[in-house]
C-alpha cells in the first residue's frame, strides 16, 4: 500500500495548505489518489474532495475503534495509488494529553503509514532541528520519515535548514515552500469556506500543485508512501444482511446551505440497499418521493434568505414530518427544523417549524469538541438509555421550550467535565446539534430502519 499521513507541528502551520498542494500534484500526473482527514473535520474533506475526484474520508478514532477505522482505509484505497491523510491540529494533539487518543501520530501507527511533518520555519535556523527532534523522541514509535518546511523564502536559508535538521536529528528534508498569498483560503467562523461556494478553485489548486512540483521533491514522498499492508477484523456486511432495504428510499438534504455529512454515512445507506435521492433546500420545490429524510450540518445562516423564501419545500418538510416520515437532522439541519433562525445581522428568517424554537448565532463557539448523548426517550436513532458520540461544534443556540432529547455529557480523564441537556425529538423527527459517524453505533442505523418500517 501506498500511504502517508501529512502533519503539522501545529495548527495554522500550512499542513492544508502543502496537502492539498500534494494531492493536486499527485493527480496531475494521473495517480488516483486517496483522501483522508483525521477527525471530525468536514471543510477541509470537501476539499480534498474536489481535488482528487474521490470522496475524502474522515478518520476519527474517537468516534471509530481500530478496526472500523483499518475498514474504512482498506475498501476505500483498494483502487487507489496512492493514499494521503492529512492529520488534524499538531502531530500529537487529539482528545486530553494522551498520546494514542484522537491523535494524527496514533493514526499513523494504526495504518503504519509514514509522517510528513510540516514545520513553520519562518526565522528559524538550527533551532528547526531542535523542534523536529523533539517530535521524533516523543514517541519514537512514529516513524517521521520527512519534513517540509514551510514559509521559507529563499534557498539559501531552506539549505540552512536542511542542513541542520538532517545532521541533527537524521530525517530527510523533502522540500521547501515559500510564502504565497495566492494560496490562501478564505474562512468564515466555523473554518475555511466549504468547496461548493468557491470559484475558480480548479486554477487556484493547478497553480498550487506547479508550486508544489517547483520546491519538494513529489517522487520521494512517492517512494516513501510505499509501505506494508494491514488486515481488519470489522465486517460490515453481517449487518447488512440482517437489514434488507432495497425497496427503501432515503432524501438527502446537500447544496450549499447543508453539506457536512460524512462520507460513511451515506454510503451505509446505499450498501444497505437505499435508493438516495438528493434535494436542495434552496432550490427544489419539494422534497422527493421518500421513506426516511436525512439533513446534515451546514451553514444555514448565511443562507437564510433563501432558505426562507423556498416555502414550498418548507411546507413538503413539515407535511413529511406530519405524515410520520423518519428526519434526522444535524447542527444546521436543526436550525433548519425550528420555527425562526436569526442570522448574525440580527435578521429573523422563518424556517421548517417542527420544533418551536429559534437559532440564533453568537459572536463566539457555544459548544466545541466530543461529547456524548445519553438518549432520555425513545428517538428514532436510540432507545431510552442508549449512548451515542460525537462532536459539537457551533456558534448558534436554539432557544426553545421544547423538552430536549439528550442528557450530553463532556467528558476528560473518564470524567465528567460538563454537562447539558440538547436534541429534540418529536413525533418521528430528531433534531440535534451531536454529529455522530453511523459506524460507532449501528443499532442507530437499526432503530432508524425499524422506526420507517412501522
């Protein structure tokens, strides 16, 4: 197999930036390749996405054990050249100080792929070798195999550098890339702006992958890619037997306003013999004919208007939900699902009205990282009891007198860090701001299927 994971030393180091660059490059010389992202992350996908042609997918060993993740890898690289993951904040950050929790470095090990560590050396000389040095020694089980340095712009100070991380620590110095406000990305408060909304993209990512080809060296990070294959105990299709849905139908909600899913979850769906069939929000008068509607996370706020002058499909949403129709709803799918939304402008928009209620956004993140749902009822995706994980990452709150579905739970050292009530469920329709990977808990799947079989 063919595999690299490409790190940074920490966040806003340039790691998306040289990834993308090298998942272009990689493609323009026609190899299929492979995305990944390692956790929870849904813009950055949808890049890597647009790149290579082929669904980005997101590794998050939170969410996912060991072997579901392998699975993952394993089917979705089989016909690929080459497989690139990029890892998430730095090489060892993940969930608390835990080396092997969440982390790009664990995923490295479980998928025994080699680490390109990204470096900012802006002003830097020696002391390079120092940071990098300390990455290797940490957990000498990583196998950093090179390194890019990058905001670096002149030759002579990247020979500097390669000199002295090589001698000092005797890992190989791939390239170099220098500063360039053509490449950047533009962001809104939830990170950079997903791919559907760019334009020009395809000429932004030629130019970048010239870039690329210009100052590392693509061939090396080829040869190092080559490395052993691993087996997984996972076996997905024992549930699919047990589940025939072949003459089922699921909606899906994806245009620009709704777009966050991950890949896996759609896909289970279509493996379990669904027929999906895609709707706009914005555009489309009606939802199609369906047995279950599945609408993911998104940015339904800046698209409020439109959201809230396509009525009619406003009105097909709640004649489903009346009519008993399974909806699942994510984070933005539930502002859709409330009465009213209020955009950052302090606009106030009607939206779907299942749920009474109105989002509303903040200047700030009211709820980051994973947690758990402990379901306080029967919902379409629980029975009373049963937990699910996930990630929370918004700025909206939903201001609502409806009773919540969820007891949530932030959890730190098997502790209990904090603690809420979210999720509304009514009638066959929840709502919550938890996204959730179907994978961690199939008998959500299962109680969904049940719930549409009634």
């Amino acid at each position: 197999m063919k595999k690299i994971v490409i790190a940074g030393t920490n966040s806003g180091v340039g790691k998306t930036t040289i990834s993308l660059g090298i998942m272009q490059a990689l493609t323009k010389r026609n190899l299929k390749v492979q995305p990944y992202k390692v956790g929870p992350d849904y813009i950055d996908p949808s890049y890597h996405t647009f790149i290579t042609n082929r669904y980005s997918r997101n590794l998050d060993s939170y969410m996912l054990d060991d072997e579901k993740i392998k699975y993952i890898v394993k089917n979705s690289s089989k016909d690929a050249d080459i497989s690139i993951v990029e890892g998430v904040m730095g090489l060892y950050d993940g969930y608390g100080i835990n080396l092997d929790d969440c982390t790009s470095s664990y995923t490295s090990k479980l998928l025994k792929a080699p680490v390109i560590l990204v470096i900012d050396a802006k002003a830097m000389a020696a002391s390079a070798a120092a940071m990098v040095l300390g990455y290797k020694i940490l957990d000498e089980n990583v196998n950093i195999a090179g390194v890019i340095t990058n905001n670096v712009r002149s030759e002579s100070h990247y020979n500097t550098l390669k000199e002295a991380i090589e001698t000092y620590t005797g890992i190989e110095v791939l390239g170099y890339f220098p500063p360039n406000k053509e490449f950047s990305l533009e962001s809104r408060h939830l990170g950079l702006i997903p791919s559907v909304e760019m334009e020009s993209l395809k000429v932004k990512f030629d130019n970048l992958a010239d870039e690329i080809e210009k100052y590392i060296n693509v061939d090396r990070i080829i040869e190092i890619s080559e490395t052993e294959e691993f087996d997984t105990d996972f076996n997905l299709q024992e549930f699919i037997d047990k589940h025939d849905c072949k003459d089922k139908t699921i909606a899906i909600a994806y245009d620009k306003s709704f777009n966050f899913y991950y890949r896996e979850n759609i896909e289970l769906f279509e493996k379990l013999g669904m027929k999906i069939e895609y709707f706009s929000p914005i555009k489309d008068n009606e939802i199609p004919p369906c047995d279950y509607i599945y609408i993911g996370g998104g940015f339904p706020e800046i698209f409020a208007k439109e959201l809230h002058d396509n009525e009619s499909i406003r009105k097909s949403i709640l004649q489903a939900h009346e009519n008993n129709i399974p909806i699942y709803a994510e984070c933005g799918g539930l502002m859709y699902l409330g009465e009213k939304l209020e955009n950052q402008d302090n606009e106030l928009f009607d939206m779907v009205g299942i749920f009474k209620g109105c989002s509303k956004m903040t200047s700030s993140l009211k709820r980051f990282g994973y947690s758990l749902g402990e379901a306080k009822e029967d919902t379409i995706l629980a029975k009373k009891g049963e937990i699910i994980k996930g990630h929370e990452f918004h700025h909206s709150i939903f201001e609502s007198d409806e009773i919540c579905a969820y007891h949530m739970k932030k959890m730190k050292n098997e502790k209990v860090i904090d603690e809420w009530e979210g999720g509304y469920s009514k009638k066959n329709t929840l709502a919550t701001y938890l996204h959730t990977h179907f994978y961690n808990n199939l008998d959500c799947i299962a109680n969904l299927i049940e719930r549409g079989s009634k």
